[in-house]
C-alpha cells in the first residue's frame, strides 16, 4: 500500500510523491467531491488548482468526479485501471464518504491498495477518510451537509486503511481550521481515540511497511 497524506495541499515535499509513484502511470485523477457542498465556481477553481499542481510535478491529470458513478461501482473501478495516482483535495469528510460509498469507491480503493495498483493521496478530508472512523470532525465539517444535498445519513465509519485518525492543521497558524483542530485533538485524548496529528507542509508517507513524515 503506499499513500501520500498531506496535511495541506502538496505539503513541503512534493518531489517525495512523484518517488513514489515512481515508474508507474503517469495518469492522474483529482477527485473533488469534499466540495460538493460549495458553489461551483468555487468548485471548478479548487479543481483547477489541482490540475495545475499535478500537472507541474510530470503528471497528466483529469477531473474524476464520483458522482457520475453513484451505484455504478464498475464503472468506477473501469475508468480506474491503468491510474497511477488518486489525488483527493480537501473539503468536508463526510462529503467525500458519502460520494466514495455511493459510487463503491471505498471499496475500490481498498482493493486496489492492497494490490499496489495505485498510489493514493490527498490532503485534508483526503486523508482522513482513511481512519477507521470520522468521530470528532464533527466539530471541524458540517455532517449534516449531507443530508441537505442528498437527503441521507452521514456514514460515520472511515475507509479504515489507517489504524488512527489523521489530524491535520494542527498549530497550523494562518489555516482557518488550526483552532477547532486543537479541540478534535482534546477530545480524542479524553476519549482514548489513537490519533496522529500532522502540521501543514507536513505529509504522511506510507510505502509498504515503512512509514515517515516529511
């Protein structure tokens, strides 16, 4: 399995993502759907941002959006294979669980991680949909967001590809969600819930089993 879990947008490092995707597909998919709760010229301008940043760094980028394959999973799965990198932007958690569910992409994803298809990354909701549950960003994300968009229940159970919940902004000065990171924080040590905080600029790298943060 290897993933690239920014806390914001590309982190410091992002020659360490172009490692290690490596000699693989230079194809690239953006997947926006945490957005899918902001108008669409906000939409299209953190999408293009996206673009623009893979497509610096060597990749050949398109947009993916999950919604065209909301209970079609092999559809998903199909326009999927040959992909060497998932890049999945920020926004609102549940949003993006809500669309990866629909469109079977939760499972997708696992199996083609686990098969070392493909590289996932992201930053933000990107990669905090991977830990075992989105408990606690409740206080970060709107969940009930998504029953106004699509009249359904938030899923609160994460891809669980992580073993601990992935925290970003923390003290992050000049991020607007820096101060309500700190009381995700809060409450998961009173609860117990195992987590690991990353600073922006900061990434999770996970290639096999080895693990760093750069």
């Amino acid at each position: 399995m290897r993933l690239y879990l920014s806390s914001f947008r590309m982190g410091d490092h992002p020659e360490r993502l172009v490692e290690l995707v490596g000699d693989d597909s230079r194809r690239a998919v953006v997947i926006a759907n945490a957005m899918d709760d902001a108008p669409p010229d906000i939409c299209r301008d953190g999408v293009e941002r996206e673009l623009t940043s893979l497509t610096s760094l060597g990749f050949e980028p398109v947009e993916l959006d999950l919604r065209d394959y909301f209970d079609v999973e092999q559809g998903l799965r199909h326009e999927l294979a040959g992909v060497g990198l998932a890049w999945l932007r920020g926004g609102n958690v549940f949003m993006l669980r809500h669309a990866l569910r629909r469109s079977g992409g939760d499972t997708a994803f696992a199996d083609l991680l686990a098969r070392d298809a493909l590289v996932y990354a992201g930053y933000s909701a990107g990669p905090c949909v991977l830990a075992p549950s989105l408990r606690g960003l409740e206080i970060v994300d709107d969940a009930d967001v998504v029953g106004r968009i699509y009249g359904a229940q938030p899923w609160w159970d994460g891809l669980g590809l992580l073993d601990v919940a992935f925290v970003p902004h923390y003290q992050s000065p000049g991020h607007p969600e820096t101060s309500a990171i700190d009381l995700v924080v809060a409450r998961y040590q009173a609860e117990g819930t195992p987590y690991r905080t990353l600073h922006d600029g900061q990434a999770l790298i996970v290639n096999g089993t080895d693990t760093a943060i750069v």
